[in-house]
C-alpha cells in the first residue's frame, strides 16, 4: 500500500499522540483500573514524546534520530497499546481509548511517507563490484 502521511503531518500527529497518551488515564478517567492501565500508556507516551523532540524529520527539535527506526517502534509500540486491555485483562473495564490510540500509533508507523514498511530501499544491494547485470 501506498504511504499518505507526510512526514510534516506524522510530526505534528506524533506530539498529539504522545501527549494525549500521557494525559490518557486522567482524560478518559481510568486512574484506578490497574498499574498497567495507568503506567503503559504513560511510559510510551513520554517515549514518543522524547522520539518526537530528537527525531530527524521536519518537526523534531534535535534531529538526531532516524525517521526509520522511529516508525518502526511506533508499529510495535502502537501494538501494545492496542493489545493491552487483553494482555493485562483490564478490558472488561475500559479498552477504547487504548484501541483508538494504539491503533492510531500503529498505521502512523505503518503509512507515514519514508516509511520501512511501505517504501522501497533505494540502496543498491550489490557484492564487491558485481551488479545483477555483470555477467560471471
């Protein structure tokens, strides 16, 4: 699938995100449901948050951080978010604002232009000088 989201978009959508995930348990009122519930998104979000501040993209403050690996750990960060009402069995309580969220961190990961997962490597993958096309 083709990548829709602009680097620009996915840095703003990136500070969003990781705010909103910290400020998840008071905003949507699960405080008191469990230490996962409570710490999980927490951690991740100050993660992206500090991801967000040395990422080397358009938005990022330090730009130290390759744009590559930080989607790469948005899917898998995004995943747990998303499984995490069921891994920690607090969803008869409360999985919405983790589905939505993870979710959301997850096709940011996944569909964001530079991408791994959606773009092509432009690096030529050749041994010593021979190419493909050099005959033996």
């Amino acid at each position: 699938m083709k990548p829709f989201i602009s680097t620009a978009v996915y840095g703003v959508l990136n500070y969003i995100v990781a705010l909103t995930l910290i400020a998840s348990p008071w905003l949507f009122g699960f405080v008191n449901v469990s230490s996962a519930a409570l710490l999980l998104p927490m951690y991740i979000g100050w993660l992206q948050l500090i991801m967000a501040i040395f990422s080397n993209n358009e938005t990022g403050f330090i730009k130290q951080f390759p744009l590559t690996i930080h989607h790469v750990l948005d899917v898998l960060m995004g995943f747990v978010i998303l499984v995490s009402p069921w891994l920690y069995t607090f969803a008869s309580k409360v999985f919405w604002p983790q589905l939505i969220l993870g979710g959301l961190l997850f096709c940011m990961g996944l569909f964001t232009k530079k991408s791994p997962f959606t773009t092509r490597n432009p690096h030529n993958h050749s041994v010593g000088f021979l190419t493909s096309t050099d005959s033996n």
